[in-house]
C-alpha cells in the first residue's frame, strides 16, 4: 500500500468527476477550466495549459487538505485531476463542487519541506474544495 494514494473505486471518481469542476485563480480572479475526459482522468495533467471556461462565482471554501501528486520530473508540478478527486472526503462530497489548487511547490525549498513523499516521486500541494453557488 502507498500512503501517498488514495485508493477510491471508480464509481466513487466517476461521481465526484461529474459533479466537480476543477478551477485556478488568474489575475486574482476564481476561473472554472475544462476538464480532461474520464477516459483520461489519470493519465493528462489537467493544469498543463488549461482553458478556461467561465469565470467562478459566489465560491465558499469547505474543505482544504494537503493533497499527493505524482510526477515524471521533480521540476514540473502536473497533477492529475483524479488524484486531487481521490482526497476529497466522504463526508465532504455533497457539499462541494468545484477544487482548485491552492498552494504547490514553486522553489526548491518548497519540494525539500517534504523530502520523504519527493524521494518517493510525489510533489505535495495544497487543494481547497469549495461550493460554488450559481443561483445569486
């Protein structure tokens, strides 16, 4: 077992693939982005060159957790959107729609803070899943 993973069945990644939407924050504004297909869920890095597809409204964060990503490279931080689905709580589930990244690692000091998950080729992040409320 991997304490860096977070084993879920793909019913439970399909459910919260449907009903999360991934965004990032540009220019100081909350972005909703296109998200890879299911079929591609763990295998594209959904921040790589991401499209945007509206802006993010009326975001009210519920949850935030440190989160695991693998990498290829130590040098490039490319999270698969499954991975950062797979540390949503269950408890959590219901009351989330949308996760945006909040916090990777962006200097070498900032990899060295967890020296353990990046020799076992993980970069830790930070994710703040939000509810997004579209009716205002």
């Amino acid at each position: 077992m991997n304490k860096y993973v977070n084993e879920i069945n793909n019913d439970v990644l399909l459910n919260r693939y449907n009903n999360i939407n991934p965004a990032i924050l540009k220019n100081g504004e909350f972005f909703v982005i296109e998200k890879p297909s299911f079929k591609k869920i763990d295998s594209v890095a959904y921040l790589w060159s991401p499209k945007v597809v509206r802006k993010a409204n009326n975001l009210t964060p519920v949850f935030k957790t440190k989160i695991y990503c693998s990498y290829a490279y130590y040098g490039f931080f490319k999270p698969l959107f499954s991975e950062v689905l797979s540390f949503l709580t269950d408890e959590h589930e219901t009351e989330v729609n949308c996760v945006i990244i909040t916090k990777s690692p962006e200097t070498t000091d900032d990899l060295n803070k967890e020296k353990e998950a990046l020799n076992a080729g993980y970069h830790v992040a930070e994710a703040t899943f939000y509810w997004e409320d579209n009716s205002v």
